[in-house]
C-alpha cells in the first residue's frame, strides 16, 4: 500500500497536487477527513479540531492565545474533553490524528497532505516523503494571481500560515518542518507545473515498491 506524505508551505498548490497523486497511485487523498474523524471521536466540534490543526489560518496563534488554559479532566490519568466544559487538549488532538494517520497508512495507504506526516510516519515502510516549497515572492504572486487578492493580502495569508505550520512542527515535533533532510523529494511548484510535480511525486513513489 503505497504511502506519500506532503508538506506544503501556503501558495504550492498542495491542495491540488496532493489529490492527483492519490489518484494515479490508486489510494486515499486524507486532508481535512483527519480533523472531522478526530473532532467525532473526541466529542468536540469541527470548529474547536481544527483550531488545532496545522493549516487552520492562524491556528498556532489561536492554540497559544491567552494568557491562561483551562485545564482537562483526568480520568485514570487520562485527559479527557468534556463538550460544552473546557477547549480540547492539544497534545489530545495531536495524539489521536497521529494514531488516525498511522493505522491509515497501515491499513490503506494514502497520500497525507500536511499533520506533519513526514514525522509521525517517518518510520513507515517505503513511505514517500515530499516537500512543496518555493520563495516568499513566488508563492505571493501565485496565491495573488489565483485568489484574485492583492499581494498585500495575499503576503499577509502566506505569512500567518507559514508562522501557524512551522510552530505545529517545532512545539509538537521539535523539528524544522523547511529541513530538507526529513523528505526524499524537494520541489518548487511555483516554478515546475502541477502537472509534471505530479508525475515526479509519482513516479518516485512507484520506485520504492
């Protein structure tokens, strides 16, 4: 069962390139299916799931925001969420969509755009790590031009989201999500088309078989 993982900074098109690997390899594209299935579990809303996730715009700053946390209810040593009491654990969420991508990957193979799936599958047997990044100028130009912003606006999206990603990786993972030597490929999809960005995703992908 094949497996890919994909970190993508804003502005790479990860969201159109990730899909269109899954489909040529023939397995599940899970993105935002992680966050829904850990909020179901958890007994939260979708709402406070991806206030934890690491594409959620400005997800870090809200995950920090405050000077005080309520704390979680212990059930044998447990941290438990109570609906409608206190805000999801964050180490919680991590630890159950570690536990969802794992058993996937085990199970069905997929291609997992961002979670850090580079280092929670790390280990995982012929798994194929991808990096999507580019310049800061690129990636604003390109999210400008197919969101119809200004770049103003669109530097400002870029930017919250790089800062909300790269603090997921280093507070839960003590890693540098822009290190190179995490993945096995490293392309800049602002500059190589989406398409042929697939077919170099693929094909190393069917090299590991």
């Amino acid at each position: 069962m094949r497996v890919v993982t994909i970190s993508a900074t804003y502005g790479t098109a990860g969201s159109q390139i990730g899909p269109a690997v899954a489909e040529r390899l023939g397995v599940p594209f899970v993105d935002r299916a992680i966050p829904s299935a850990v909020a179901e579990e958890l007994g939260c809303t979708l709402e406070e799931a991806l206030a934890h996730d690491d594409r959620a715009e400005r997800g870090l700053s809200r995950l920090f925001s405050g000077a005080v946390r309520l704390p979680t209810v212990t059930f044998g040593g447990v941290d438990m969420y109570v609906p409608g009491a206190m805000p999801l654990a964050p180490e919680e969420f991590v630890r159950r969509t570690e536990r969802m991508l794992t058993e996937m990957a085990r199970n069905q193979g997929g291609v997992f755009l961002g979670r850090a799936g580079a280092m929670v599958l790390a280990d995982h047997p012929g798994a194929l790590h991808v990096r999507l990044d580019a310049p800061l100028r690129r990636r604003v130009r390109q999210t400008a031009t197919l969101g119809e912003l200004s770049e103003r606006e669109a530097r400002r999206i870029i930017e919250d989201n790089d800062r909300a990603r790269s603090a997921y990786v280093r507070h839960f993972y003590r890693a540098d999500p822009a290190d190179p030597c995490r993945y096995h490929l490293v392309l800049d999809s602002t500059t190589i088309p989406v398409g042929t960005c697939v077919e170099l995703i693929v094909t190393a992908a069917e090299a590991l078989d």
